[in-house]
C-alpha cells in the first residue's frame, strides 16, 4: 500500500473514533469533571503504559528535553481535554464542534507571533470567513435549547489552547509529542482528582467510561500515525469530517436539534476551511508536478 494510501486510512479511522466523543458526554450518567478524568486517565494511562512497554522510558525523556515547549504541549493537550468534556456540559455539541473547527485559524496567528511564519491571503480570507460563522454560533446560542456563551467561551478556549499545542510540537518536529499526550492526559487527570468523584460512576456506566476512553486512545493513536504519510491540506480535510458527522450523530442518538443558527454558522466555518484546504491541496500538487523532473 502506497504511504498516501496508507495515511488517508489511518487519520481518517483515527478521525471517526474522536466523532462520538462529545456523544458519550450526552449519554454517561456522571458530573462532567468526572467524566473528564476517567477519558483522561484511561487513554493517557493506556496510551503511556502502551509506550513504555515498547520503548521505555526514552521518548518521555526526549519530550521533557525540549523544555518549555513540552510543557506548552503538555499544558495544551491536557487542559483543552478538560475544557471539551465542560464546554459539552454546557452548551450544544454543535457549538462545540464548529467552534473548535476554528483551530487553524488560532494555528495560523500562533506560527506568525511566534515562528514568524507569514499569513497568507488565503488563510487571511479564511480568518475573516471563520470569524463570521463564529459570531452566528454565538449569536444564537441564546436562542438554541441546550446553548450558552459560556459553553461557547470553553470551545474556543480549547480551540486556542490545542493549537497552541501543535504549534509547540512544529517547534520541536524532531521529537514525537505522543508520550507527550499521555503525560498530559495523566497529569490532567491527576489535577482534577480532588475536584471529581471517579467511584461515583454506576456500574451500568462502566461499559461506556470504558468505551469512551478506548475510543480516545485509539484516535490519538492513529492521528499521531496517520499524518505523517499525508499533507497538512489532506489532515485538515478530513479532521473537518468530524466537525460534520458529531452533531448529526448526537441529533440521531439523543434528539439534540443543532438549531439554524449552529447550522449557519458551522456551515460557514466548515465551508471556508474546506475551500482553504482544497485550494491548499490544489497549489502542493501543482508545485509538486512543476518542480518534478521532466
């Protein structure tokens, strides 16, 4: 199987298991910062325990080598775990997921300020596109059942606070973040402890804890595999996969109506970062066939 093949499967079987997360939010009888640990604990533990089984203890030295921006990725993708479960609590998965759509947009400002990396007028076109969408989400979460602001503010946070993560990781390409996001999940978890009531969890909830945290273990797995053999413009098509099928599963499974004004935002936002990664694809493969040789 050619590597392109092979990454286009991979990221998009990673990108289908991360489709029900905010799903087993709906559907687990627990308090959110509950279910926020054991969705940490079990994929950061497992996916840690997986690593130092296979390698030792060297990856995690080697993320803990590259100084602080480990820690910004570590920070990153342990705090945006939490921010996800509480943001889902609080207001419609459909907010959540537009919203959090909105990642290469924070990516894009993050990689100019700090890795003095150029905007380009694409990406410029689809920050004020994105922007737009954003405040039709916001503006009608006062009038969609199950919508807030406050949930809405916890998207975006999450939606800054992991992309400020892989801008970290870009800094430090040379070394894999994996052992990176189970450090984080952990510690994540461990934070929230005090703050949570793990042994609360009835026992008819279990199969789904446990579900909820296989089905985030095997998407951070497999996007961590997944991208390495496909472009960024590809990864960013088929990440947009989810923002698309997780409320339309949410409203199949627990009744719960996006309402139009989510839909004319998320539609908006998933439209411009669809033109933005296709027309990015289409320019690589342009580039590509113009510098090969004849």
């Amino acid at each position: 199987m050619k590597d392109n093949a092979k990454g286009l499967i991979i990221t998009t079987a990673g990108v289908l298991l991360v489709v029900p997360d905010a799903l087993f939010v709906r559907l687990i009888d627990a308090t959110a910062l509950t279910i926020a640990f054991w969705r940490l604990f079990l994929a950061g533990g497992c996916l840690g325990l997986g690593i130092f089984a296979l390698h030792g203890t060297a990856p995690f030295r080697a993320v803990l080598q590259t100084g602080r921006y480990g820690v910004i990725h570590m920070i990153g993708v342990g705090a945006s775990g939490v921010l996800f479960i509480q943001a889902v609590a609080l207001t419609s998965v459909a907010n959540v997921v537009f919203i959090i759509a909105s990642l290469p947009v924070f990516a894009a400002v993050y990689s100019r300020v700090f890795l003095a990396e150029p905007i380009s007028l694409r990406m410029l076109l689809t920050m004020a596109a994105v922007l737009v969408g954003l405040a039709v989400i916001a503006y009608g979460s006062g009038e969609t059942e199950n919508a807030s602001l406050a949930g809405d503010a916890l998207a975006l946070a999450v939606s800054a606070l992991f992309a400020a993560a892989l801008t970290a990781a870009r800094r430090v390409k040379h070394v894999s973040m994996v052992p990176s996001v189970a450090m984080g999940y952990v510690a994540a978890a461990l934070v929230l402890l005090p703050f949570a009531a793990p042994l609360s969890v009835l026992p008819d909830q279990v199969p789904l804890v446990l579900c909820h945290g296989g089905f985030i273990l095997g998407s951070s797995v497999l996007l961590a595999i997944g991208p390495r053999y496909i472009t960024s413009a590809e990864v960013g098509l088929l990440v947009l996969l989810e923002s698309a099928l997780a409320p339309l599963l949410a409203w199949a499974v627990v009744g719960e109506d996006p309402g139009r004004y989510a839909l004319a935002g998320g539609a908006i936002v998933i439209g411009a970062l669809l033109v933005s990664n296709i027309v990015m694809l289409k320019n690589q493969r342009t580039h590509r066939a113009g510098s090969a040789p004849s």
